[in-house]
C-alpha cells in the first residue's frame, strides 16, 4: 500500500455503501452544508480511501451526512437561481436515491489520517478580508441562500466595517492634531523660526545660515522619523547637526564602496559622521 494517496477513479456511490471515518473529530454544520446542496448541487467530491473491505470517507464526512438528510426525496423545497424559483438542486422535485459523487484513492492508514486531519484543520487556518467579504455578499441582497451566511450575518459584517473605518478616521484625526517634527525646534536652536522676518532682517542665529530641503509627504514623514530616532539615540545631537552627520556617512560610504569596499565598519562611518563611538 502507497504511502501517498494515489488517485484511482472518480465515481458515485450510494450512501449505503460508504463509511465514515472513524474517529473523525470535526463536528460540521449539516444544516448549513444541505442547504448548499439543494441551492448549488454537489459541486465539490468526497474523497474516499478504497480498501478490500470498504469505502472509509476521508474528506465530506458532513457532506455524505447533508446528503443522508435530505433522504430519496422529492423534498418539495425550491430555490431563488436567476430570479426565478427552481426545484431542489439534488432532486429535481423529483423521487431521488441520495449518493455522492466520490473521488477513490489508495493510501495507507497513516495518510488517510493525516488526509482527514488537514481537509477539517486548513479551513480554519485561513482569515478573512473582511472588505472583500461584503462585496462578494453585497449584491445578492437578501437571498443569500447556499452561502453559509444569512442577512444578520451581512448586517454584522457591515456594522464591523463601518465601525472599523470610524476607529481609523478617529485615528487619523489624532494624527493630524499632534505636532512633528516639523513643528519641534531643534534642541539648541531658538524658539523663534529661523529666516528672513517681513522687514528683511533675519532671526538667525550669528554664523548661520539657512538651507532649505523640500520633500514629498512621504519622504518628509521618513526624513521625520529617522531624526527623531537619531535624537533619541544621540540626545546631544540637533536637527541640522544629525543631518551633517548623516551626510557625512554616506559620502565615506559612498567613497569606500566605489574602491570595492563591500562591508564598511560601524566605526568607520561613525569617525567620518563626527561621532564619538564611545
């Protein structure tokens, strides 16, 4: 016997024939998975495990069970498909022996284990996006039959949204009432903005003087950030000396690597920045 599950036929089988594995541990919707049927048929097959005394399902345990459910019908129930209401998907309005569309494989025990245990354990390990979730629900409205959701089920996923875009805007928001750095003065710069003043005389300290850098919103934000994070480490250095510094570094990088120096030591780039390493 193969380790792996070789494929061997497709086939359907009556119920009657079928054995369910034992000691499967999931505990599925049937209700859920019978109304999936009647709306859609059975569009997905059972796997079963083919051995010389039986057909143990691997994987549709719950589906073999829906199935089971709805008995050799006619059941009378109708769907909503195309606007329009239609019989039962399985049976056709009509007297039906209840069977499933099987996919047979041979394996060995341990695989048929592994086999069960991923087909009930992959499910759950997925998530959701949530958005993209409510435009696949969105225009079915109210019906939304064979889905496994209901209309509370939308009205929910909804409210969640919106709340969760009221969260973000509040956020956003805060964002925009807190001052960065662009509105903090450099820790030994005046407290007065630096510059030309309306009269033409400038409020620059003596000795300076002024250099301009415009950014796009994003790179200004990055630029932000990574001073503060420079202040935060060197607490002596100020705005324009972190950005010298900085400056610095880079053209000593710049220049070893262009001699072939891949890997340039922290020290060295700190000895160029003007930055004690002690």
């Amino acid at each position: 016997m193969t380790s792996q599950a070789t494929y061997v036929r497709t086939q359907s089988y009556p119920l009657g024939d079928l054995t369910p594995y034992p000691g499967n541990a999931k505990r599925g919707d049937v209700p859920a998975i019978l109304e999936s049927l009647c709306r859609n048929s059975q569009y997905r097959s059972v796997i079963l495990r083919e051995t010389e005394d039986a057909l143990v399902v691997l994987a549709g345990n719950h589906t073999v069970a829906a199935l089971a459910a709805h008995g050799p019908g006619p059941c009378g129930l109708t769907v909503k498909a195309d606007g329009e209401e239609q019989p039962c998907a399985l049976c056709n309005g009509e007297r039906w022996t209840p069977e499933a569309r099987c996919e047979v494989v041979h394996c060995d025990d341990d695989t048929a284990a592994r086999i069960n245990l991923v087909d009930n354990r992959a499910a759950e390990l997925g998530t959701w996006d949530s958005e993209a979730l409510a435009e696949l629900l969105g225009p079915m409205g109210d019906d939304l039959t064979g889905t496994g959701y209901n209309t509370g089920d939308l009205e929910d996923l909804l409210a969640a949204l919106d709340e969760a875009n009221d969260d973000q805007d509040d956020e956003d928001d805060e964002d925009d009432e807190q001052p960065d750095d662009r509105d903090r003065p450099a820790r030994d710069a005046p407290a007065t903005p630096a510059g030309p003043n309306a009269d033409g005389t400038s409020t620059l300290p003596p000795g300076h003087v002024q250099l301009v850098l415009t950014f796009v919103t994003a790179d200004r934000d990055e630029a932000n950030r990574l001073l503060g994070r420079i202040r935060d480490v060197l607490p002596d250095l100020d705005a324009p000396a972190a950005v010298l510094s900085g400056l610095r570094a880079l053209a000593e990088l710049t220049r070893r690597r262009e001699h072939g120096d891949r890997d340039v030591p922290l020290h060295v780039l700190l000895a160029a920045a003007g930055i004690d390493p002690e």
